[in-house]
C-alpha cells in the first residue's frame, strides 16, 4: 500500500483522461453498457434498487477490468464487463454491494432527527426534490448530514471491490484495507474532489457563456454538452483504476 502525495488526486483524472484516449471506442463501449444494466437493474419494480446496490460493485469491476486491459494493452474483449460473473469473487462482490447498501440506508435513516424522515419520504416513495421541499423543509441540510454520515462508508468501500477481486480477500478485510488507504491518501483525495467539482462547474460555466455571448449557437452548445457531460463521467469511472493503481502495487495482485 503506498501513500501518495496531494498532487496525485490530480494526477489521477489526468491518467484517467489518457486512459480514455487511448482506446476510446472499447471504454465508451463498456462505459454505455454498464450504465444500460444499472439502469435496467432500478427498473425493477420493488426491488430494483435492491439488485443494482448489490450488483454494483460485480459491474463495476467489470469496467475496472476493462480500464486494467486498455492500461496494459491487453486485448478487447467484449464480455469482459460481465466477467466478473464468472468469478469466485462474485459471492463477496455482492455481500459488498449489499452491506454498502445497509450503510446508506442507515445514513439516510439518521436524518430523521433532523426533518423528521422529510428526505426519507422522497427517497422511498422515488418522489422528486422540487423547489418547494427544499424551501418549506430541512432537506439539504439532511442531505449533507447524510453525505456526512456516509463519507466513512465511502471510504471503506472505494477499494473494496478491485480488493477483493484481484488480490482475492475477504470483505471485512478489504473494507479495511480500503478505509485505511483512504485515509493515508486523504490529501490525494481532497484535491482529486476539488479539482473534480473545479472541472464539472467550469465547463458547464463556460458553456453558458457563450451560450449568452452567442445566443445563436445556443442549440449547438447544448448538443455539444451532452458528449462532453457523458465523456466526464467516463473518466470519473477510469479514476478510480488510476487512484487504486497508485496505491496498491501491481504486484500484490492475484
């Protein structure tokens, strides 16, 4: 486990970016076809979100492995994001999945005290925060009691996966691990979250300037947003192989 220093969180969407561009057609693909699932698996009525918190993590790791072929120029394989399916991993993949569940959950129940269970109607009922909840009610402040609450868990859980699958332990341990690498990296990971809330109001900021400047080229700003929102977010997911290959050796993997 190595502790990196704070100008690695920048480092890490840098390489992340790289990652992106050097096979962008095989991430994109993958990166599409993991979120068709998650989306598919919250369509279910009654238990969608169930199956997408315990599955999470068994998809997620498929796209790690993709970013893992890509970094060591491996060849593309399609199937790879449901590779992890066929793993011994899968069964402690899932438990991760479930027990990350368990800790939002409790963190959106501790909110309770504070708006008396408002943010919990919402979310149960997949109702929507429309501008007079958040006026007439204490849900922001108990959505960020909830981020508050949750951070630990998020933590614990940043690493678990790739932990579990590639260096094959168990989940208690890997929870451990992880919290802990976090933790030793917690600078890292401060400027790797400020310089991702920098990028995603920059862009969006500059977009609308010129939206304002050029209100003819309004309607092509906006398409143009859409690639480039959804091109973000595939290196966000690339981050996280970036910041765990910085921190675990390859060595140590299985």
């Amino acid at each position: 486990m190595n502790t990196p220093k704070a100008v690695a969180g920048w480092e890490w969407i840098r390489q992340g970016a790289q990652l992106f561009k050097k096979r962008p057609f095989e991430v994109m693909f993958t990166f599409m076809g993991f979120i068709f699932c998650l989306f598919g698996m919250v369509a279910i009525p009654q238990i969608g979100f169930v199956i997408l918190m315990v599955f999470s993590p068994v998809l997620g790791m498929g796209f790690m492995q993709v970013c893992r072929q890509v970094d060591e120029d491996q060849a593309f394989q399609p199937g790879t994001l449901f590779m992890p399916f066929r793993t011994p991993a899968l069964k402690a993949l899932c438990w991760s999945g479930f027990l990350q569940m368990l800790t939002l959950l409790l963190s959106f129940l501790l909110t309770m005290a504070v708006d008396g269970g408002v943010l919990w109607d919402f979310i149960s009922n997949n109702r929507m925060i429309d501008e007079k909840a958040i006026r007439e009610t204490s849900i922001v402040s108990s959505l960020l009691i909830a981020r508050v609450f949750h951070l630990p868990a998020m933590m614990a859980f940043w690493f678990a996966a790739p932990l579990i699958m590639w260096h094959g332990m168990g989940v208690g341990k890997a929870i451990f691990y992880s919290f802990f690498a976090v933790w030793r990296a917690r600078s890292a990971f401060l400027i790797y979250f400020v310089a991702w809330i920098g990028i995603l109001f920059f862009i969006p900021a500059t977009l609308g300037l010129f939206a304002n400047l050029l209100p003819g080229l309004l309607s092509f700003l906006n398409l143009l947003l859409i690639p480039i929102v959804v091109s973000l977010f595939v290196v966000m997911y690339c981050t996280f192989f970036t910041s765990y290959k910085e921190i675990f050796a390859r060595d140590e993997q299985v």
